[in-house]
C-alpha cells in the first residue's frame, strides 16, 4: 500500500509539471526518440568504431556532387537530431538515385556505418547483388531507394 501511495504522489505530481511545462514534455520525447535511433551512431562516432548496421532519419543539409571514381555514388550530408552530421554514400550503380534531392529534405536511412572524423560515412544503402551482405535502404516521402 506504502508503495502505490508513493507512485501515485509522483505521478500526480509529474502530471502537474507536464501541464505547466509542455515543452519539457516535448523535449523529454525528443530525447526519447533522438537516444533510440542515434544512440548507436553516437556511440560509433565517439568511440571510432566501423561496420555497424545503423537506422535513422536526418534532414539533407548539404548535397554533394556525384563520386564517378569506380562505381558511382550520389553523395550528401544528413544532419540527425542530435546535431550529428553524417555523409551518405549511396551506390547509384546497384540502387536509384534519389531525384530531385535538395537541402532540408527528410531521409530515412538503413546502412552500413564507417567512422570518420566529420560524423561518419553510412554506405551499403543498397541490396547486395551477390547476397553476401544486408541489404540497406534509403527511404524519402514513402519512397524506398534499394
């Protein structure tokens, strides 16, 4: 009885503090969302690790020209919500290429993470033709780039 007295008084009391503070509920639900999808990149980044498969979302903040050295790649900068920038590397000789890209388009994003000094790289966004690896994606407005 002691113990869902005590759950109660705290519930009550962090309702009232939501309904005075809604955008603290707002942020706590960002941070929710923001340690759930990037805490694995964030974690990768500071402590330089690389082939790890990672998921997210970011906004386009810079779009890069094409890499036509070897197979070619269409390249851009997302910035996730925690700030973190990565570059995406997306094979546009195994996958589609986004069309139309532009600053501050939303990506949806699933690949392999490669540490680098700016953010990290996030490449294998693509099916393996050869079905030795996992297939990665890019996804905009409903849009699946594979």
């Amino acid at each position: 009885m002691k113990h869902l007295i005590i759950a109660l008084i705290i519930g009550i009391g962090s309702y009232g503090f939501f309904q005075q503070n809604p955008n603290s509920l707002d942020a706590f639900a960002k941070e929710s969302r923001v340690s759930q999808q990037e805490q694995i990149i964030n974690n990768a980044y500071q402590n330089k690790l690389s082939d790890i498969q990672v998921k997210g979302v970011g906004r386009v903040s810079r779009v890069l020209p094409d890499d036509n050295k070897g197979s070619r790649h269409q390249k851009f900068i997302l910035r996730l919500a925690s700030g973190q920038t990565i570059l995406i590397a997306h094979n546009i000789d195994l996958a589609p290429r986004i069309p139309n890209l532009r600053r501050g388009n939303t990506i949806e994003f699933y690949g392999e993470y490669e540490w680098s000094e700016r953010g990290g790289v996030v490449h294998w966004t693509h099916h393996d033709p050869k079905g030795r690896h996992v297939g990665g994606w890019l996804k905009r407005d409903g849009r699946i780039y594979e």
